[in-house]
C-alpha cells in the first residue's frame, strides 16, 4: 500500500513537472463541435449509463448498441436507434461485450453487466438477432458499492476478466472461466486501488492497458494482465491537465497503427478529450456533440468502414439516450489520422505456449520476496508421496505434499536456495540428501530425508561455515566418476564456491571446500548434470553458463545463451533445471525472470536454445500462473497419477486470486512436452 502510494505521488509529481514546463497544456482548447448521426430512444425508465457496441458475426458492418437502462435491464437497439429487445440484467449500471468466447467448445458473443444488486452477470448475444440468454453460473456479489465494469481478454494468457470499479476507488479483477456447461463462472483475482471513487474503466486486449477514470482526479493506466506490476501512470488530470472536473466514461477507438486513441468524457464541460495512444498518451484534442450532456459511458463500435462513437446524453429531451457519431468526423475535425476499424472478432494467440498448473503450495508466512527455491525429493516406494522442499528465505524450509499442503516447517534461518541428492551413504545407510544457503549464519544447512515420516532430519556436523560474504544461490552434484557428492553455493559478489560433502563416523556430514572460481556480476541459479558432468549457472543479468562440474575442471566457461543475444531471454536469468530423457538427452529450463517465462535449451550437444513457454492462471481451478520466478525444479521422474512423467515447480513471485505471500505452481511436465513439442520420458 505504501509503495502504491509513493508510484502514485511521484506520478502525480512528474505530471506536475510536465505541465508546468508546458502552460499551453494547462488552457482548455476551444472544442470542435460534432453533430451526431443518431441516437437511441429515450431508455423505458429513462436513464442510462454505459453502453456497448456488438458487432453482427455474419455481417462486419452491422450490429447492436446495448445500452443499460437501470432497473429496466439492458436494452438493444439498432444502428438506427430503435429498440428492438430488452435483456433482464437487475439494476444494470455496467456493460461490455468481448467476440470469440469459446463457451462449451463453440465461439460465443459475450456480455458482462455489472447488476448494482446481484453483481458480476454474463449473458450469450445472439449477434444476429440482438436476443440473449443469461449464462452466469452462480451469483456473484460485489462486496462494494460498485459503480462500473469492464471486460478484458488477455493476450498473454488467453483468459477472459472482468474489472469492478466502486466508489471507494476500488478496482477488482475477476477471472471469469467458462464451466462445463457453458456458463460462465467467476472469481476474484486481484485488488488494485485508486483514491476516491473509481466511475469507469476500459481495457485493450492487445496491448494489456486498463483505465480508470476516478472523478475529480483524472485517468489512470494500469498493466491489465493478472500477473503484472502495479504502476499506475496518470495520463491526465483535472486542473492540471485538461481535464474540466469531473472524469466520466471512457472508450477506445482503435483504427489500426498510428490511429490508436482514447477518449475520454470530460463530463463537467461537457465535452470529450482525446489521447494519441501511440504517442505516449499525448492530448490530441477536445471535441463535444451538439446537443449531448456528456455525463456517462462512452463506447466505440468498429461497424462498417467507418467507426462509431456511442456516448450517454444525460439531459436528452425525453429521457436519457444514447448518441451516435461518426469517428471519422471527430478525427477529421480534430486533424487526427482516422485509421481503419480493427475487427474486434478471432481468436487470441498467445506470444509463447502457455501452461497451466495443476496445485500451487500453501503460501508462505512472510510477505513481500519470501519463497524462492524448490526441490523435489522423490519417494522411491510410492512417488505420489514425494515431497517439494521450498525455502521461505525470511525464515526456513519447509516441505509440501504434491497437494501443495505443508508437511513440515524448519524455521532455521534464511535458507536462499535448496537442492538434494540420492544416495549419500551415511551412517550405514543411503540417505537422500539436501542442501540448503544458510544466509543468517552464512553456512551449508544440511539434512536428510527420513522416508517413513516424510521429515527432513539436521545432518550437519556442526555449522558448517561457507566462508561467503552473503551466501545465495545453491545447487548439488553427485559425481557419477567418483560418487562422491558435492554442493555449489554463490556469494551475490560473483565468487562460487565448491564442496565435497563427506559422511563422518558419527553418521553426520561435514562440507570439505574443493573449488573457487567467480563470475563477473551477481550469479544464483545453478543446476549441475550429474550423468555428463556439467555445471550450469546463471549469471543473473548476462548469461546462462556451462562449464566443468567436478573439481578439477577449473574455471573455464563456455555460454549457453546471452541477454544480449537471445531475445527471448529478459533478465534477471533465476532458477535452472533439468530434465532427463536418458541417455545423456534431455532439456535445461531456465527462469526468464523479466519476462515471466521459461526457456528450454537441450541437454545434450550445443545446448540449442528450443523455445519458451509461460504458465499462466488456470480460472477453473482457481490457480494463477508464475512470474517473477527466481528459482524452479524439473524432474522426470514420475509423481503419481498427475505427474506421470515428473514436473515442472517454479517459485511464483506474485500469488494472486487471491492476493497471498508468494508461493510455488506445480505443472505436469506433460503438459510442458505438449505446449512446446517435447519429448517426456
Ligand atoms: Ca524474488
Ligand atoms: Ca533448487
Ligand atoms: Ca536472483
Ligand atoms: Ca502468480
Ligand atoms: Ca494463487
């Protein structure tokens, strides 16, 4: 809350700066005057709110205004104004419309109202008739005074959202997930805020933008995407910019490259601004209607060559209305480039293949960067009861079930990263074996895994100090030349650090230093190839390396892959894993932490670089996806029925629906294969 506070008072600061070195800006315009084309007729109970314009699948250039009319529901109209149907939504103050929803596996015309006493509802438009069907699978109450809604197909993830605004200057993000039967369910996924009442909102599925207009201050850009960051950016503001009073709705025009616009009602002045999306939000000019109290909601429709503009008329003769005009006549008067209407129909396709998670983990205690490291300790008898051992690095390990629950918690200090290897023999037994950076005491916390209860036992023999500056990332190695066992730990100054892990009579371990080697900036992820000997470690914000894993290898490098190479690659580079298909084959999945995705390279050979893959939210099953992963483990070893063949676990720096501390996402490696052609053992 108070970081929201600082984005948004050093928005609001820059702002300040913007217009004071630029006092034309802070004149109101003279507006060009529109005359409108059209209009609706008066709504049966006389007012009106927001409205959307629903294309006719068959024919581009026609279709429906669907106006809401408050307690009479939404009503449709034709392009000529006349009504020709009402749908029974409740007390309807919100509508928008999003084309090509697969509903029960065929494409669907979706609207989303806001009811102000039911809530969230959907309906199924029959775009050549104007009928609809209602779909909402349950009720769906908003827990405040809402004031608007607005939906919002991600690109990235190809979900459906829905955004509530209200009056407190709330702003709530709904997955909306169609059920098997073709309903439509929702739930609440994340909260942002504003600081008083938040009236409307619009969102661009193409480019992942949400605004907010909150009265009396301004409009604000938000990341629309789930899982994104929140920093909002003010694009105008009232008094300061050319903002008259008060905010009212909003639309987007999108006429194609170089013609991008918002517009914006500027209610108090009864007129309407316009933004040149592709100019950085710049003010392209104000312009009113004839005749039009533009108090309410605004929508653009793509209908035909041209473009439309729907606005409410507050004070219609008659009873509230909606009015019609032509974009082009707006973008000629106020010199701007009209563009041609984009289709708003066809389906999403997602920049890289996505998958899904089927379980996430108990979230942990601690907020802000908490969780970051995985790994997997599979139970040799029966691997459905294998365990994910993550560390809190604010507090200890601890080891989940493959439900995600907790089955243990070791509140021994600040554990970075973890690792663990099989077939350690220690005191007369083979024990596997798990390593973890220690950063409260600077030492190698080492345990084993006692199989019968599923609990990690202390093993060190003592402290067992790294000698490190700031101990970080972790990864083991068990040598198949010598089967001895082996740990890596990094320091954030670059240094790498080697040590043989030796079993004492005592039937403890002690950590034996073999190596040093270092890297030019901050290393963490590492993971080491026990069956072809390599080390793989990722030098945060330049590369991902290999190089020799056994000790006597010294310190030579090769490089896999680059940032500055590679653009699939954002940094930070995190967490490293492999999967082993035998054989010495197999592929290395690498934490693309800057850009919420995870590249595959192979195991064998050059170590080509494959492709890339995001796990997104799955609505459903009320699970979201992964970003700002730092650490990940892969296996291909089987764990029960629903890893059949091993998975993919990545820390997830942003655990939402609903807003928890961080977590880790368990996907089916099957599902990894499938998204990006892959082999699975
Ligand atoms: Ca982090
Ligand atoms: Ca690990
Ligand atoms: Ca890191
Ligand atoms: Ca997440
Ligand atoms: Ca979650």
């Amino acid at each position: 809350m108070n970081r929201l506070r600082t984005q948004l008072l050093a928005t609001a600061a820059a702002f300040l700066a913007m217009t004071a070195a630029n006092p034309v800006m802070a004149q109101a315009a003279a507006a060009a005057v529109i005359t409108p084309t059209g209009q609706t007729q008066p709504t049966a109970q006389a007012e009106a709110n927001a409205a959307a314009f629903v294309l006719n699948p068959e024919d581009a250039a026609s279709g429906h205004i669907v106006g809401t009319a408050s307690l009479a529901g939404l009503e449709v109209y034709r392009l000529d104004g006349t009504r020709v149907g009402v749908i029974e939504a409740g007390e309807v103050v919100g509508v928008d419309v999003r084309h090509d929803i697969t509903l029960a596996g065929r494409p669907a015309t979706v609207l989303g109202a806001l009811d102000e006493r039911n809530g969230l509802r959907f309906f199924d438009f029959d775009g050549r008739t104007g009928k609809a069907v209602e779909i909402t699978a349950k009720p769906m109450p908003i827990e405040f005074a809402a004031e608007s809604m607005c939906l919002y197909r991600d690109a990235r993830d190809a979900n459906l959202y829905a955004f509530v605004v209200g009056s407190d200057g709330e702003v709530e993000q709904w997955t909306v997930f169609a059920d098997a039967t073709g309903k439509l369910d929702a739930r609440p996924a994340r909260r942002l805020h504003v600081a008083s009442e938040a009236s409307y909102c619009v969102a661009d599925d193409a480019t992942g933008d949400l605004y907010i207009a909150e009265q009396g201050v301004g409009i604000w850009r938000f990341a629309a995407g789930v899982e994104s960051i929140v920093e909002p950016q003010l694009i105008d503001a009232a008094r300061l910019g050319h903002i008259a009073g008060e905010t009212g709705g909003l639309a987007l025009q999108d006429g194609g490259p170089g013609a991008r616009y918002l517009i914006a009602s500027n209610a108090s002045a009864n007129s309407f601004n316009v933004y040149d999306r592709g100019k950085d939000h710049q003010f392209a000019g104000t312009f009113s209607l004839a005749g039009v109290e533009a108090a309410g909601g605004l929508a653009t429709g793509a209908a035909g060559p041209q473009g439309l503009l729907i606005a409410m008329d507050d004070e219609n003769e008659g009873g509230q209305n909606y009015k019609l005009a032509a974009w082009p006549a707006i973008a000629q008067a106020l010199g701007l480039a009209p563009g041609t209407p984009q289709d708003p129909r066809g389906p999403i396709a997602p920049p890289v293949p996505v998958v899904r998670p089927v379980v996430e983990t108990t979230p942990v205690p601690h907020g802000g960067d908490a969780a970051d490291d995985p790994a997997i300790w599979v139970d040799p008898v029966d691997p459905a009861r294998s365990l994910i051992i993550g560390t809190d690095k604010q507090a200890g390990l601890y080891a989940y079930d493959l439900d995600g629950k907790v089955v243990q918690f070791l509140p021994d200090g600040k554990m970075n990263n973890v690792d663990l290897r099989d077939g350690f023999k220690l005191g007369g037994r083979i024990v596997s074996l798990v390593a973890a950076s220690n950063r409260t005491d600077d030492t190698i916390a080492l345990y084993a895994v006692d199989p019968a209860t599923r609990k990690l036992v202390p093993v060190s023999d003592g402290p067992q100090a790294t000698g490190l500056t700031d101990p970080y990332g972790l990864c083991m190695y068990r040598s198949r030349r010598s089967g001895k066992t082996y740990v890596f730990i990094n320091d954030t100054d670059g240094r790498m650090r080697q040590w043989e892990l030796m079993a004492k009579p005592n039937g403890k371990v002690a950590a034996k230093a073999v190596r040093d080697f270092k890297f030019d900036t901050q290393a963490e992820g590492c993971v080491a190839d026990d069956e072809t000997g390599a080390l793989y470690v990722a030098e945060e914000d330049i590369a991902l390396w290999k190089m020799g894993a056994e000790p006597r290898t010294g310190a030579a490098r090769t490089v896999i892959a680059t940032v500055a190479d590679n653009p699939a690659l954002k940094d930070d580079l995190e967490g490293v894993g492999l999967y082993d298909l035998g054989g010495g084959r197999g592929y290395l999945v690498l934490s693309s932490q800057g850009d919420d995705t995870y590249a595959v390279f192979a195991r064998e050979g050059s170590n080509r670089y494959i492709g890339s893959f995001a796990v997104v939210g799955d609505g459903a099953r009320g699970i979201d996806g992964s970003s700002e992963t730092d650490g990940l483990e892969v296996t291909s070893r089987p764990l029960g029925p629903r890893f059949p063949t091993g998975a993919f676990i990545a820390q997830d720096g942003r655990n939402v629906a609903p807003a928890e501390a961080q977590n880790f996402k368990l996907v089916p490696w099957d599902a990894v294969a499938a998204a990006l052609k892959l082999e699975a053992r």
